[in-house]
C-alpha cells in the first residue's frame, strides 16, 4: 500500500459498522489497527412471533405473551402437517427456526454488504404484510416467495 492517510472500515453481519479514519501510513511501516465489534441495534434484529393452528398470532420472543407496539415484526408458521402439535412445536421454539431458515438461504445467495440487514428487515416486514392499522402494529406471515421477488431471486 502506498503511504498516505486511511479511512478503515470493519463490518460484519450482526454486529455495528465500526469506522477508523485519519490513518496514517508510512513508508516501509507496518500497520495494526484493532477494531472493538458491536452487536448490531434492534434495527438490525428481527423478532418473531408465532402464527397458531388457525393463523392466529400467539405470541413472540423474547418475551412471549402479547404483541405489543411495533413487535414482532414477523410472524413465523409454528405447527405443520403431521404435528402433535404439543408444547415444544407450538410457538416461538418453532417460528424462529422458520424465519431463521428463510434469513440463512437468503444469506447464501445475498451479502451483507449488498443488501444490508437493516435493510432486509425492512423487506421482510414489508413483505410480509406487517403493518399500522387503526394505530395498533398488526404483524404477517413471512412470505418467501415476495420476499425472494423483492431481492430480484
């Protein structure tokens, strides 16, 4: 590299952008610069509620119960064909892995640095349907065939 000054950046999925600038590189020098990774912000996270056996929301993570404000911001499927449908495949322990699927094949095909996780968030929540309606937070079902359309695969 030739000797000038530097702006450097360090970015990782789930974690905050970390920036350095005004460094400085000199001839014949070699140059450690240590970064201190962030976990990412709420913005960067998506919560999951659960859609119930009649597509009903049942309640989401982390803390169960009721919907509240703007949370979750997806509901994931949480019994399927042939579920005994007991207390391990009836919530959240089952809609998370869902959405969490959907995240990770979607990573395999879409970097992080195109289509940050901020930004997919939103399209998920978009495509999903989630929405305002009368003032309360009304969230939907994550749709992967709209979401796949949204990202251009």
């Amino acid at each position: 590299m030739r000797p000038t000054t530097y702006e450097i950046t360090a970015e990782l999925s789930g974690f905050r952008t970390a920036q350095r600038t005004g460094v400085v590189l000199q001839a014949n020098q070699n140059l450690t610069v240590n970064f201190s990774m962030e976990l990412g912000t709420l913005a960067e996270t998506i919560t999951v509620g659960a859609l119930g056996p009649k597509g009903q929301p049942v309640g989401y993570s982390p803390v169960g119960g009721t919907m509240r404000a703007d949370k979750p911001d997806v509901l994931g499927y949480s019994q399927f064909r042939g579920s005994l449908v007991n207390a391990i495949d009836r919530g959240t322990s089952t809609a998370c892995p869902v959405v969490a699927g959907v995240v990770a094949a979607i990573r395999t095909k879409v970097d992080p640095s195109v289509v940050p996780p901020i930004t997919l968030r939103a399209l998920i929540r978009d495509t999903a349907g989630s929405h305002t309606e009368g003032g309360a937070w009304v969230p939907g079902p994550i749709n992967t065939q709209a979401l796949l359309l949204a990202l251009g695969l």
